[in-house]
C-alpha cells in the first residue's frame, strides 16, 4: 500500500460546522436593524442567513430570531416591512401597543401620581425604609403588558401555518428571559421550559423591566432577557455551534 493510500485508508470526513445566529435586543428600531443585517447576509452569501443552526434570540431579537427559525427568510421580513405588504407578520406600532394597553397605561400613570402624592404627604412622619416599602407596594411594575405582542406572534404563526412550538421548529430555538423571583437567566425551548409556547416566550424576554409589566408565565414573572446580559452567545456555544454569529444593535 502506498503511502497515499494509507493516508486515504485512515481519512475520515469531518462533521459539518454548526453555525449559530445570536440576536441581542434594541427595540423596534434594534429588530428592524437586525432584519435588515440579516437580509443584506442573505443576499450577498446567496442565502446564507438560512444556514444557522441554531438562533438564540433576547427581547427584540427574539422576535426575528422566532420567524428566521420557522423558515422565513430575512429578506421576505424585509420586504414585508419595507413594503407595508398586507402580511399577518407585518410588525405595525398596534402589535405592542394595543388599545387595551394604552387603556391599562393610562390607569397606571393615575396610579403613579397618586402614590407619590401620598407618599410626599406622608414623608416627614415615616422612615426611609417605610418609605420605600410603601413605594415598591404603590407604585406600578410597568406601564404597558405584553398580551398584543404574544397575541401578534401567536395569530401570526397561525395564519401562516407555523408552529408555535419550540419542538416542532425547522430549526433549534432557544430565547432567554431573566426570572424576576430568582434573579436568574432562564432559557425557553430547553430543558422544562421546552414546552413553553413561542409566542409567550417572546413576550417574556420583551417585558422591558418599567415599561412593560414582568409577563407571567405557571406562576412565575419574567422580564427582558437583556436584563444583565446582552447577545447570549454562549447559549449557541453550549448547544455545539462552532461559529456564532452575534447581531447586537446596541453595539454595532
């Protein structure tokens, strides 16, 4: 045997690389700027934005991170949006900020005036302690609630026949929130929280803490998965992505 044919004899293919795709918050604005990273990846790797993986989305990123891992390509999101086409997936102002949201704000700022008018009335007979006890017990978790959000990626998915299950994905989906009682990450579509439907995943990692209420979920409140981290990278690691790719609007 040559020693080529000894070298072939012991070669062995290696395994595909396993790509990630990490999208970190930034608001609407930050997902609108992910959609279009992503699209403008698309079009000048031929398509390249649907080779991932894995996607690990937070808060706004978890939102584009949904739709990329149900099969929808960058660009169509872009052109949708870019377009005002008539889509059930074209993210408009009312996705988040319904009328029964604005309603709730509105009994929330009402709230607000009056527990500081109560409080300052209050605040040379009390101690600083008392009066923040008093604060945190009177004063709102947040201003809007997250229910148009997980309503719009529900009824969304539906009327295009996607999944709104993290199991039944084409592809691996993973979306951090922080756990408001523990302090602690938590990720959904792993472990216990692999049930968990996507649309209320995503509500939970966008309950940006003081604006939006901490969104329930069995009992428990979560917020904004950017809550002391920021692209979860290391999400994608751990799951055996090779190469992560990390799209971060809040530091281009």
């Amino acid at each position: 045997m040559s020693v080529m044919e000894r070298a072939m004899s012991r070669w062995r293919p290696r395994p595909p690389r396993r790509f990630g795709l990490a999208l970190a918050g930034g608001g609407v604005i930050g997902g609108m700027y992910e959609v279009g990273a992503i699209a403008a990846l698309e079009e000048r790797l031929d398509g390249a934005g649907r080779g991932f993986d894995l996607y690990v989305g937070c808060s706004a990123g978890s939102v584009v991170a949904c739709l990329l891992a149900a099969g929808i390509r960058a660009t169509d999101i872009y052109r949708i949006l870019d377009e005002d086409l008539p889509d059930p997936l074209n993210f408009r102002r009312n996705a988040v900020f319904a009328s029964d949201a604005f309603r709730g704000a509105a009994a929330r700022f009402g709230k607000l005036v009056w527990a500081f008018g109560k409080n300052a009335m209050s605040a040379f007979r009390m101690s600083i302690p008392d009066m923040l006890a008093r604060a945190e017990r009177d004063l709102p978790s947040g201003f809007f609630n997250l229910a148009a959000l997980e309503r719009f990626i529900r009824e969304g998915f539906a009327a295009r026949g996607l999944t709104n299950r993290f199991s039944a994905l084409p592809r691996r989906l993973l979306i951090p929130a922080v756990d408001l009682d523990r302090a602690e990450r938590v990720v959904f579509g792993r472990n216990g929280l692999g049930e968990v439907p996507i649309s209320h995943a995503v509500a939970a990692s966008s309950a940006i803490p003081g604006f939006f209420e901490p969104y329930a979920i069995d009992g428990r409140d979560y917020v904004d998965g950017g809550v002391g981290f920021t692209g979860h990278a290391d999400l994608a690691a751990d799951e055996g992505a090779e190469v992560v790719l990390v799209v971060n609007p809040l530091v281009p």
